[in-house]
C-alpha cells in the first residue's frame, strides 16, 4: 500500500539559482546539499510539510546521458511542464508576498470549484499552480 510521496524531483537548470529561488523566495528549507560521485544531491521542503521534500535536479550526467539531458533541459525552458500545486492557506496573501519578492506570476488568483487558485514560475520556466483548496468532506 503506498502511503504517500517519499520524495518529488523537479528539474531545473542550475542548482544555486534553484536553491536562491525555493529557499531564499519560496521559504522552503534546505534538507541536502551535498556530493557525493559526482552528483550535487539538493533536497529542500516547505517548512510546514517536512515528510514531503523536493529534489532539484539538473538533467544531465550522470543519470542520463547528455543528449536526452539536453532534451530534458529543453523541456523545462519551455515552461510547458507543471509538477504541480503548492498548497496555501491564503492564496491573495501569499500571492502578494511571493510577488514583492520577485516570484513571476502568469495568473492571479482566481476563485475555482476547488478553490482559489493562481500560477507561477520558477526561474527555469516550471509552471506551479498555488492553491487555496476548499475543504472537501473526508471520505467515508
């Protein structure tokens, strides 16, 4: 029975303005910053929710070979790909906050059927959705 996600990897292009941009900008902390065989290992997570860390990934050598890493990268700056939604409990507050620092906002929050909702951009084109989900009734 899968119980929940151990670790979630986002690719990136550069690891430091990966690091400025989810810790210094986002809030998120940092869990791994290390070496080890050649490869930078980079873990943060938002402090609120520490059981679910993201590893920033640059696409590449040596878990891929560098022609599909190159692919990869090529992907990621077109901004096309979304790994997700991050959660808020006040998406205008947080929307504001994020803004004054520099985050790029492509949508405003916006009431939905799920809640309210708005869409950003991390340095390297990752399109991230930040949501203010209404309560749903727990299933039974």
């Amino acid at each position: 029975m899968i119980t929940g996600f151990a670790l979630v990897c986002v690719n990136v292009l550069d690891l430091d303005e990966a690091k400025d941009f989810y810790v210094g900008k986002l809030g998120f902390e940092v869990s791994i910053d290390m070496v080890r065989d050649g490869f930078r290992w980079l873990v943060v997570y938002p402090p609120a929710q520490p059981e679910t860390p993201l590893m920033l990934v640059v696409p590449g050598p040596p878990v891929t070979d560098e022609a599909t890493g190159e692919q990869m990268r090529s992907l990621v700056a077109t901004g096309l790909l979304g790994p997700g939604a991050m959660r808020t409990d006040d998406c205008w507050a947080t929307y504001k906050d994020l803004a004054a620092k520099g985050v790029e906002f492509i949508e405003e929050p916006e009431e939905r059927f799920y809640g309210i909702d708005a869409a950003f951009r991390d340095p390297f084109g990752n399109h991230w959705r930040l949501t203010q989900p209404k309560e749903a009734p727990l299933p039974s």
